[in-house]
C-alpha cells in the first residue's frame, strides 16, 4: 500500500513543471491500472505495510478515489486554457487524492480520524480557489464548521476506546461491544453531517453549488463516501447500543429523504437540483447501515461506489452546459436537443442510472438496501415507495427541462461537444454498467 502513496508524493514535483497537465492525469490513469492488479482477499486486510492495510471496502472506494481524480483533471481543461493557478490545481488535487487513500487505508483509528479531517482542507482550497461567484466564502465556512463542529467528539470517542482496548486497530474492534449512549452518538455523529443526514445537510447544497466542476464532482463522489465507510468500520463496536438506538436514524433518513426528494422538484439550478438527489440516495444508505444486517452492508457500499461514479458524470454534465451558455438555470438550458443531440443521450444515460433503471450498479445497491430496510420494519415500506417513485420524478424532471421545449433565444454562439467531453462522459457512465456484471466481488465481502 505504500507504493501507491510514494507514487503520489513523487508526482507532486510534476505540478511544478509548466505544460504538465496532461502528463500528471496520465500518470494518475496508470496508477489506476496498476491498483486494479492488487490482489485482494475479500474477508481480512490484506497488502499490509506500517499502519495501512487494505481490504474490500477499502479497496473499491480507493479505485473510485483515483477513478474520480483522474476525471476531475479531464474536466478542467479551461482552467489549462486560461492558465488560472493550473499548476497549484494540481498540487491541490493529488494532495487530496493523498488524504483520501490515506483515509480509506490506514488501520489506525486516530490516523482515520487525522485524514478523514484533513480531506477538508484541499476540498476548501478547491472551492474557495477556484469557485464561481462571491458566495464560496460562505460556501467553504458551512462546509467547515458543520463538518469540525460534528467530529470533534469522535475525537474524544476514539480517545476514549483507546484508553479501554489499549489499542487502535481497526481489525481489533470486532472483540468490543460498548453499550454507552454517549459514546455511541459522539462517534457516530461527525459521519452522519459527512453523509449528509437529513437536518445536517444544509452545508452540501451550498457547497456544490459555489464548487467549480472538479470541487462538485470529488464532493459529490468520495467526500460523501467517507462518512459511510466511517459508519460501515465503526458500527462493529456498537451493536448493543445501535439495536436499541438505531431507529431514530432510520426514521430521520427516510422521512427527511423524501421530503427532499420533493425538494427537488422546486429546484431552477441544474447543480442544486443533482446536490439535492445526493441528499436523497444518501438517505436510503444511512438507513441500510443502520438496520445493521447483512444486505444493508452490501448495498450501502455497493449504492456508494455507484451514485459517486453516477452523482459525479451528472455534475460534468451540468459544467458542460454551464461551459456553453454560462448559466445553470433551467429556465435558460431548455431545448438543448436541438443543439447538442448526442449529449442529449448522455443525460438519458446517466439520468437513468440516476433513477435506478437497470443495467446500472445503483439498481443492484438499492434493490438490497430496500430488502433490508423493509425485512427490518414493513412500515419503512411506505417511505421507500415514495423515495423511488420521486427519484424518477425529478430525474425525468430534470432531463424532459432540460432537453426538450423550445430554446433561448439569446443562445447565438454554439460549439458542440469535444472528444475529451464524451470520452469524460464514458469513463463515468461506462464503470457503472460493467460493474454490475462483476457484482459478486461487491456482495460477498462480508
């Protein structure tokens, strides 16, 4: 595990070079390749080093890190045009990609806590740096203190397992069992705002929103995860207590899933309204964990791995747009099937992953998770019908606004898509069909 990060740590002098661009987002798709070749063990950590340890958690939601950075920089091809700060981007985004690895890999809870924190600090440079309009300030500050606000008693709660186990090992957890309230909400906290939950979710909205492409699409795809890997390594420890406490989470999650799900139907910015559908998909996971059985584990990860390739080709797509007609209201990207047809398939491509249709990974993630969530309790049928029939409400929303109707006016210069776009585009779409086909390695991990 530790050659992947050394790699990392020697492409940082890369970003230094003028005309590096391309070059550093070869080398990130090499690294991808070369970490699909680990050979992984599925029931224990395995390619140990000092510290790190990687098992199939761990492993799917590094490759997606990777996967994502490495589009992230294909996205930003107007920052390399305009020369705005390329070269710091860069710096910024393998420093990123550094602390996500580290997070997901190390078997250390403290050095967990360390990286899960520092993710934050690159994703608000990301956002500050290189945002859209004056708000981002705002933006960064919602992001930041929401998130420190919530994990500062994580802090504490792993200090605390600390001075009981003697030890912080993540493979040692599965011999404890607390049962204490406070422990179990101070530890749990910092990933239900990371998720968001319902009520805690207010700063993602706000941070899509200001992000410029590549701040949304590593928002929308791994930031999100890390709140539900932390759920996934640390509800081990805390079963007696979850079997009597759990409950209250699942009822935030679905009803406040549904009621943003019809949130999104007010929605008139193309970024807000995809922001809003993470909100919602993120709901049906936390509700999954929290069951605590066995296929609400496997499809938790499963949906995770699939909205972020799904959630993030979205936001590219959103950027496209914005890219053309310098706006991401709905109201001024209307009819756009009558200027770019073949990106028109695109939003139906990843719209329909979106709303769940097969042959896309998010069928399989939310087929399990409803099992699980409705062998736990019948009632949760209810909330659950609503939250998919309105998924592919506002999917079809968003793609009939968008796409069909009669177009602006104003829109006199026109260039339709690029190559780099379309093959963007792909290697988002394409992962999450394929996968389906290999959904055994997903779904028998634990």
């Amino acid at each position: 595990m530790m050659k992947f990060l050394l790699m990392l740590v020697f492409m940082m002098p890369l970003c230094l070079k003028k005309n590096m661009f391309w070059m550093v987002q070869n080398m990130m798709m090499m690294m991808v390749l070369l970490f699909m070749g680990l050979t992984i063990n599925i029931n224990n950590f395995c390619n140990l080093s000092y510290m790190m340890g990687c098992d199939l958690i761990s492993y799917g939601l590094i490759l997606l890190s990777i996967w994502i950075s490495t589009l992230m920089i294909m996205a930003s091809e107007s920052l390399m045009k305009s020369k705005f700060f390329d070269m710091f981007f860069l710096f910024n985004i393998i420093l990123l990609l550094m602390m996500l690895y580290l997070t997901f890999s190390v078997m250390n809870l403290f050095m967990f806590y360390l990286f899960f924190e520092g993710s934050l600090i690159p994703t608000l440079m990301l956002i500050i740096g290189w945002g859209y309009q004056p708000e981002r300030i705002q933006a960064g500050l919602y992001l930041l203190f929401y998130t420190l606000f919530a994990s500062l008693p994580l802090l504490l709660g792993i200090f605390y397992i600390y001075s009981e186990m003697n030890c912080m090992m993540m493979y040692f957890l599965k011999f404890y069992d607390y049962n204490y309230l406070y422990l179990y909400i101070s530890l749990i906290l910092a990933f239900l705002v990371k998720m968001p939950m319902y009520f805690v979710h207010l700063w993602l909205p706000k941070a899509h929103v200001e992000a410029p492409i590549s701040g949304s699409m590593i928002l929308a795809a791994i930031m999100l995860k890390l709140g539900g890997y932390g759920l996934l390594r640390l509800m081990v420890i805390l079963q007696k207590i979850g079997l009597k406490m759990n409950f209250i989470w699942v009822i935030i999650s679905l009803i406040g899933g549904f009621y943003i799900s019809l949130k999104c139907f007010c929605q008139i910015d193309m970024k807000s309204l995809i922001a809003y559908s993470s909100v919602c998909h993120m709901s049906i996971v936390i509700g999954g964990i929290m069951t605590m059985n066995y296929w609400g584990f496997l499809g938790s990860y499963v949906l995770m791995i699939s909205h972020g390739l799904c959630s993030s080709g979205m936001f590219c797509l959103s950027n496209i747009n914005y890219e053309r007609l310098n706006s991401r209201s709905l109201f001024l990207n209307k009819g756009l099937m009558n200027f770019i047809p073949s990106l028109s398939m695109w939003w139906f491509l990843l719209l329909s992953s979106n709303m769940a249709a097969p042959p896309s990974l998010n069928l399989v993630g939310e087929i399990s998770l409803i099992n699980s969530l409705i062998s736990w309790s019948w009632v949760t049928m209810i909330m659950l019908v609503m939250i998919s029939f309105f998924s592919a409400g506002y999917s079809l929303y968003l793609y009939s606004y968008t796409q069909h109707g009669g177009y602006n006016i104003g829109v006199y210069s026109f260039y339709t898509g690029v190559s780099r776009e379309y093959l963007m585009l792909m290697l988002h779409w394409l992962p999450l069909n394929i996968l389906v086909l290999k959904v055994d390695y997903s779904m028998i991990w634990f």
